[in-house]
C-alpha cells in the first residue's frame, strides 16, 4: 500500500511538471526566419523562410513567406493549432503576394513544428507537405529561428 500515497502525489504533481516543462505560448508568438528544404527531385533544395505568429489560445495565425533569390516568393497567410504549447499544425491559406513560376506551380503547404529551446536559442522544427493543383509536391523540412528584436 506503500505505491497508493506516491501514485497519488505523482498525480497531483503531473500538472505541475508538465506546465512547467512547456514554454509559455507567448514564446511560440513573433517572427520566425531560417530554411525550408524540399527532398531530392524538387524544385530547388533549400529556400529562406519566414514565419510571423500571433497565439490566442490554441489557435495560431499569421503568414508565411518562402522565397529562393529572385525565381520564388509567396507570402500566404497561415491558420492552425498549438498543442501542448509545444507543437504546432499549420496550414497555408490565402495568397498575400507571389511572383510568378515559369512551368511551375507553389505548393499549397501543411506543417507539423515542434518549439525546442537549445544552448540559450530557441527554435521552430519539423517537416511540410503539400499539394499543387491535384498533385503531391516533393515534401521537406523546416528550420526556423526566433528573430530577435533589435532595440
């Protein structure tokens, strides 16, 4: 009967633990910058993302831009959910701008990111997919940074 008093106190505690273990959804909110890569055989390897996030409750909004020199840009806006104040889902949905692709068409993005605090740095990982017209694009990864504010 000795585990009964210890179950109880872990299960009072667990709350505790895990609010304190995520970061404040705050911290998922401002402006993101780093990479977005396709797999082999897509249109380019490695494009420059950005990311501007606004968090009211566990729903997320904002736009992402993905631009690669002066051949790619679109900025659409993006709409989804924070889960566990850690994972994000989002998904890619009006056309702000964009530059025309020559034989080419933009992939209408899904992303799955995770919030990870590393060496005093924190950052915005996972994967993509997406369709373009009725077609799957080659899917990749991305790698975004907060971007700090300057005074």
């Amino acid at each position: 009967m000795k585990t009964l008093p210890f179950f109880v106190l872990v299960l009072l505690l667990l709350p505790v633990l895990r609010s304190s273990a995520q970061p404040p959804q705050s911290d998922l909110e401002g402006l993101w910058e780093g990479l977005l890569t396709q797999e082999e055989g897509g249109y380019r390897p490695e494009y420059k993302m950005r990311l501007s996030l606004k968090i009211k409750g566990d729903q997320v909004s904002g736009f992402a831009e993905v631009q690669q020199g002066n051949d790619v840009y679109i900025k659409t806006e993006v709409k989804g959910s924070v889960y566990s104040g850690f994972f994000l889902t989002l998904e890619d949905g009006l056309v702000i701008n964009q530059k025309d692709l020559v034989d080419s068409e933009y992939c209408q993005k899904s992303y799955q990111l995770v919030f990870k605090a590393e060496g005093g740095q924190v950052f915005l990982r996972g994967k993509w997919q997406g369709t373009a017209t009725a077609n799957p694009c080659i899917p990749g990864k991305v790698l975004l940074k907060r971007k700090s504010t300057r005074a």
